[in-house]
C-alpha cells in the first residue's frame, strides 16, 4: 500500500509528540510552588525527570481507507464523508497509569464535525461490529447513554473538525490504562458527541473504522 508523505510526517510527529504528554502526566511539579519562590529555581539546577516507561509496546497506525476486505486496516462504510483512498494515522501509548491516544486525518471533506471514539471489537463488514465503546468502568445498563459512564474520561473520545483541506487531528489523555478487555477499534462517527443524559456517547452514523 503507498502511503503518502505527508502522512508519514504527521504519523512521525505524534510518535515524538506522545513520550512529551506521558511524561507531563507523570509529573509531580507543582507549577504553583515554583512560581512563588523564582528565586530559588534560578539558583538551583533541577534534575529533568525520568522519560516514561510504556506499559506495553504503543499502537501505531498508518495506513489509507478502503472499501470493506479481509486485508483493510481501515474501513470506510461512506466514502462520500470519508473518501477512499483518504490518509489515517493513529498512536496509542500506555505509560504512569496514562493512556495517550491521538488521531490524524487528511483527504476528508473539508470544514466538517466528526464524532470519534475507540470501540471494542475490530471493524468489519457492518459498521456494527466493532462494537460498543471502550469503557473504563463499565455502564450496567447498555447501550450507555449515561454521562456518569459515557464521557470523554471514561471512555476514549477523538472528535475532530477539518480544515479547508480536508485534515484534522485530535487527542486523548486519560488517567487509566486498558485492561485484558478488548480496544480494537476506533469508529469515525457523522457527528460530534452528545454529552446530555439519555444520549451521551452518541454520534450518528458509523462511517469509517481504523482497526488497532
């Protein structure tokens, strides 16, 4: 499959960009304290923190959607939102009790809200087996439409708009790490997530899947 180069930049920066956000969710600075004596930070050299230690190897996608086949890492079900042949790139890091997930686009149709979300099972022919959402702590009552369950920290959420080309990218910083529980997708949804009671987590129509 040829990727392009402009996906192998963005799928570049957020490979270096990831080690950054885990390491600032393992920091322990007060940021306050600091401000309040300058003096001191001037006169005493700090000792950089330790880089992160991954939890587990991260998830990196790079790859362009098709039409549905045995073989497609990404899957669109309506090219009209998300086009064949558009670039993906998505990194998934676990490190300090962190997950970092961040999501890249370009080739969609420009200036448009898109809901995104990581979902249980792998994608498929139906935009339906991949499943419900990934979900920290488990909602009993499903399907999850309730905010205490279905919300951005609960759940991996990557909504994004695009820009008047076409590309976009958005990110999840979450204070858990996945269990032995399946997240094996991700699902690009036709709308913007709801929050509200009775509806949050909705976000239209499944258009397009990225396996993980």
């Amino acid at each position: 499959m040829r990727y392009s180069r402009l996906s192998a930049v963005t799928t570049g920066m957020i490979i270096a960009l990831v080690p950054l956000a885990l390491a600032g969710c393992g920091s322990t600075t007060d940021p306050s304290a600091s401000a309040a004596t300058p003096s001191a930070s001037a006169s005493t050299s700090s000792t950089p923190s330790p880089p992160p230690v991954l939890t587990v190897p991260p998830t990196v996608v790079l790859t362009r959607f098709a039409r549905y086949s045995q073989d497609a890492k990404a899957i669109t079900y309506d090219p009209a939102r998300v086009p064949v042949d558009a670039d993906v790139a998505v990194v998934s890091a676990q490190a300090a009790g962190h997950t970092v997930t961040v999501l890249a686009v370009r080739g969609l149709p420009p200036n448009q809200h898109f809901g995104a979300h990581v979902h249980q099972n792998a994608c498929g022919q139906s935009p339906e087996d991949a499943g419900s959402h990934y979900q920290h702590q488990v909602d009993p009552k499903q399907p999850s439409v309730d905010p205490a369950y279905a919300n951005s920290q609960n759940e991996i959420w990557l909504d994004f708009t695009t820009d008047s080309t076409g590309s976009a990218h958005s990110d999840s910083t979450v204070n858990w790490v996945f269990d032995a529980r399946p997240h094996k997708s991700i699902i690009i949804h036709a709308m913007p997530t709801d929050t509200a009671p009775g509806h949050a987590g909705q976000a239209g129509d499944r258009l397009a899947c990225v396996d993980l």
